[in-house]
C-alpha cells in the first residue's frame, strides 16, 4: 500500500536508486576481477605521463602478467596511439571487448570522439556516467594489473576516476625540472588525502638538457618510494614500436620501475592482511 501511495517523483526517486544499486553491483563484479588497479599520474600535462603508462603496461604482460589499459584522461586520451592499436573494441550484446597489442587489453576515453582533433568538454557529471559506463559493460577477464592512465593535475576529472575505480595505488610520473616537482608535490597531496598509497615517483625525460635528480629529491621531500629514472631516448620516435620492449636500456629501465612498484603493491597486500 505504501508503494501505492507513492507520488511520481518518489517513485522516481526509487527507480534512479535502484538503476545505480544495479550499475554498482555490475561495476563491483567487473572489477573484482582485477587484483591491482594501479594509475599513473601526473601533476600537469607534457610530462610523458601516458608514454610511462603504456609502457610499464607493456613490461609488465612481456613478464607473464594479464594486463589492461584503461585510458581515463578525458582530456587528452592518446594511449590507444602510443601503444599502437589502430581499431576499436568490439561491442556484442552489451558488452565491450577491449581492443589488444603486445598482450595489453585496452579501453580508451578517445572512443567517445567522432573527431581525435575535437575536444571533450565535459562537466563532472558526463565523466561520471562515461566512466561508470565503461566499466558497467567492458569485461576485461581476469587481470593481474588494470593501469589507469589518469587526467593529470588535481582537478573535478582526476578526483571523479579517483572515486569511481577503487584504486589500489599512484606511480606519480615528474620531469627532473623544480615546476614539474612542485606541481607533481600538489597531485601526492591530493591523493594523499583521498587515502590512496603512493606507489612511488618516476623521473621521465631524465638526462640531457632536463638534467637529473628531481624525481628523486621529490622522493626524499615527500617520503615516498622512488621508482627509478626512465631516460631520454630517441627510441622513443618510433611509433611502430614500444621502447620498454624493443630497447635494451630502456627495457631495463622499465624493469626497474615494474620490480619496484609490485613490491610496494606486495608491501600493501601484506599489510592488509
């Protein structure tokens, strides 16, 4: 009776609260298949943010590991491209099937452009629903490690992925230059906050004209793991190829950075039980 009684926009009211309880419960189950959910972050922009994500991906399936890709940047979403996948997910009944290369699944915000030169604009409700929409439907199988290409900086985007996907951790991703640290410094704090662990730092474009060191000393200052320096190379223009795979140098690299971040994942894993 009380159901009856029940004015349109209580009834409303239900349904939409129902409609999420279900997308949640859909949402738990995709990702309960998924042992870590690690995102790679940056404090700004221009940092090669989305070329260490790929790339420590990449590493990691090369080592025997079950890997997805799940570019969230609603800005600038480019890891499709880096890592060289050239066609969409298959969608069957509902369901998204991530597009793969170098045994790397892969789901990318730019799937949402009609046109890669146009801009996304959306307020934090559109990337709400876009990601809760990813995740409802894309059955990624069983992983043992999900990295999330993150919007870098500290604003409404990084903070909506931050609440929706459950993290495990952040590799925060800097330049050696002071600014990137400073602003690398602001995106720790933020997370921080949201009482996610850090992971660790990596210092990309390390060497040459952007110097050295300033990953690490932000390490230091922030008291957090510093996962190694991933150094300028040329191997790097080559679009046909990933660098972690095909590069001896910087596949060493990578392995560093991978040995030391499943250790701190191992490390939590620990603790929390």
């Amino acid at each position: 009776m009380a159901a009856m009684n029940m004015s349109e926009e209580q009834k409303a009211r239900v349904s939409g609260m129902m409609k999420t309880w279900e997308r949640r419960k859909k949402i738990s189950g995709r990702l309960d298949q998924i042992k870590n959910r690690v995102a790679v972050y940056s404090g700004k922009g221009g940092v090669g943010k989305t070329t260490v994500a790929v790339n420590f991906a990449a590493y990691l399936a090369s080592q025997g590991a079950s890997v997805g890709i799940l570019d969230a940047d609603i800005d600038c979403p480019n890891a499709d491209k880096v890592l060289g996948v050239n066609r969409r997910p298959e969608y069957n009944d509902g369901t998204l099937i991530p597009a793969e290369r170098a045994g790397v699944k892969i789901v990318s915000m730019a799937y949402f452009q009609e046109d890669e030169e146009e801009a996304i604009i959306w307020r934090g409700p559109m990337i709400t629903n876009a990601l809760n929409q990813f995740l409802e439907i894309t059955e990624w199988g069983e992983l043992d490690y999900l990295i999330v290409d993150m919007p870098p900086g500290t604003s409404d985007a990084p903070l909506t992925v931050m609440q929706i996907l459950q993290l495990t951790g952040f590799v925060v991703v800097t330049t050696p230059q002071r600014l990137a640290g400073l602003d690398a410094k602001r995106s720790i704090n933020m997370v921080r906050k949201m009482n996610i662990p850090i992971l660790g730092i990596a210092e990309n474009m390390s060497g040459g004209v952007f110097g050295t060191g300033g990953g690490e000393d932000l390490a230091k200052e922030m008291n957090a793991p510093f996962l190694g320096a991933l150094s300028v190379s040329a191997a790097y223009m080559d679009e046909t190829q990933l660098p972690s795979l095909h590069d001896t140098n910087i596949r060493d690299e990578y392995g560093t950075l991978s040995e030391k971040t499943v250790k701190q994942l191992e490390k939590l894993q620990t603790e929390s039980n």
